[in-house]
C-alpha cells in the first residue's frame, strides 16, 4: 500500500494525535469550526484536548460536546442558521459563549478579518481561564516554522501552551488577523492540508461518484489536444489535476478562484503532486474572469453558480471560450 493512500485512511483524530506525538505534547488546546475536523477529536481522543473553542459552528452535537462543557467556548453568530447552535447551546450550560451580533457567520466569511478584536479578545480571556484552573504544564519549547506529519501541514508561531488552530471553512484569512495576539500568549500551531478542513470535504467529493457527473459533462465536449481549458471557481484544484490526468496533460489548463486561501492550498497539492507546472492557478472573481474574450476552448464550472450572480458567470464563461462554455450546478 501507497504511504499516500495509507494516510488516506487516518481520521482526523488520528492525525492530530500523531501530530501532538511528533511535537512531544500530551495535551493542547484546540479551536476549530468544521464538525469533521473536531467531532472524532472529542469522542476518540478526549484526553487530548485541554480546551475546545468552535467558531461559527455548522454543526454542533451536545451530546458529544457535553462532557467538555466547562472547557468549550462557541463564538456564534445571531442570524437564523446559527439558532441551531443556540439551541445546542442550552443543553451545555457550563459552556461559554460568544454571540457575535449583527454578524453572517457564512462558510465563506472572513471572521477573523472582521471580528478580530472580539474573538481575539475573548478567546485570551478563554485559555488564560482554563490555564489557571491547571497545574504548570512540563515546559516545551518548540521551533518556530512549517512541517508536516501525518498528512497535516503546520506552522508554529509563539511559545507558551500549546493552541492548535483548525482551518476556518472558506475564509480568505483564516486565523492570520489575530495570529500576532494568539501568539504572544501561546504556541500556536495552525494546520492546513488536504486533511482538514473544507479542503478535505472538496478532496473526497473529487474521489467519489460526484466525479463520475463530471465525466459524463465532459464527454459532451470533443477535447482536443492542445486546447485551453478553464475551470472557474476551482477550490482546492481537485478536479483541475484529475482532468490533466484525463487529457493526459495534453491540454494546459488555467484554475481560477476568488478565494485565495483555497488558491494556496490547490498550489500546495499541485506542488505535491509534481503537477504544479502543468496548471496555472490565478485568483479570478467568476463574474469578472481576467481573461480576454475567446482566450479559452473549453470553460468548465462545477458547483459555484450558486455562489453569485448566476447570469453575470455564465455571460463571462461564454465571453472567454472560443468553443463552448459548460457549467455543472
């Protein structure tokens, strides 16, 4: 078995453990926002987690949370959708809570961008709590920079406790606006990579049957060798690399995506991939493509049409492409 498709197979939980191994600490704390990259954390591995912060949570089991309540904080915010956190919420009264008011906690909001102080503020005020109530910890000292382990890209920053810091859904950010604050308290530890976070939801759903609906939308379309081929609103570059593959890099593709910090990641799989000389990824707004009219063959979209203004995408794709334009919503 591959060391790739054997790393396939960890679950997160699995991965954070090996990663607090590799660094020679028992326990850390965590902040996180998608349920896939902390649910298994809580159930599994509870004897890891010092503190628990969810920010924005889509999702949030009480059940599984209730255990933890005394070290959790949520920062929610206070429009509808998040009203099932409220609910959560009042099954875990020791738990803390941060409502953000006036706030869209949307998947692809920047709330670090935008809250910074309120969040930054809080979530100190948080782990100072939680530190006090605990005997000194064994004194760690860990190099500042970027690794990887278990299928986890890290960077250090900082000393003190150790905070691990999950990728925060599609914002652009991420946790960068208040790294300089975390990090003058803490060691902070943020992860990326095709194991966490959105970019692991996008990974699978380019491994699974969605791929085969791909296909059948492109055996509409004669590929010739040497066409330009575009994909508008690319995310982590997933179906980009599968579709060298399926040309047999014969055709040079160009990814675009408005989102910078899926664009980073798409770079860093490439990277890994050896397959980042093949694809250009550009940062790009699908309403707006940076493109002269007719610059492509074939323009492809999968899933961001109902991201914006449908018509404005569509009319954009088809001013780039020469041939045709094909979209897949």
């Amino acid at each position: 078995m591959s060391e790739a498709l054997r790393m396939s197979r960890f679950q997160v939980e699995e991965r954070l453990a090996q990663l607090l191994a590799h660094l020679g600490l028992d326990q850390a704390h965590f902040a996180a926002r998608l349920d896939n990259d902390w649910t298994g954390l809580v159930l599994h591995r509870p004897e890891l987690v010092t503190s628990l912060t969810l920010v924005c949570p889509v999702n949030m089991d009480a059940t599984a949370l209730r255990p933890l309540a005394s070290r959790l904080l949520v920062v929610n915010d206070d429009q509808p959708a998040g009203q099932g956190v409220t609910q959560a919420m009042a099954h875990l009264p020791d738990a803390t809570l941060l409502t953000l008011p006036g706030y869209g906690g949307f998947l692809w909001a920047d709330v670090m961008a935008d809250r910074p102080h309120d969040i930054g503020t809080t979530l100190l005020e948080f782990l100072a709590r939680m530190e006090a109530g605990r005997p000194a910890p064994r004194p760690v000292t860990l190099p500042e920079g970027t690794g990887e382990v278990a299928g986890l890209t890290y960077h250090i920053c900082g000393s003190g406790p150790p905070l691990v810091l999950l990728p925060l859904a599609l914002a652009p950010s991420q946790w960068t606006p208040v790294l300089p604050m975390l990090s003058a308290r803490y060691c902070t530890i943020t992860l990326s990579g095709a194991a966490v976070g959105l970019v692991a939801v996008l990974e699978a759903r380019g491994r699974s049957d969605y791929l085969r609906a791909v296909r059948t939308m492109l055996e509409a379309v004669p590929l010739r060798p040497g066409d330009r081929i575009l994909e508008v609103g690319c995310g982590s570059g997933v179906l980009s690399r599968w579709l060298l593959q399926h040309t047999e890099h014969a055709a040079p593709i160009v990814a675009v995506d408005i989102n910078r910090y899926l664009l980073h990641e798409a770079k860093v799989l490439a990277t890994t991939e050896g397959v980042h000389n093949m694809i250009t990824f550009l940062e790009g707004n699908a309403e707006a493509l940076p493109f002269a009219d007719n610059s492509f063959h074939v323009t492809m979209a999968c899933t961001v049409l109902e991201e914006g203004d449908a018509n404005r995408m569509l009319a954009d794709m088809v001013r780039v492409t020469h041939r045709l334009a094909v979209p897949w919503w």
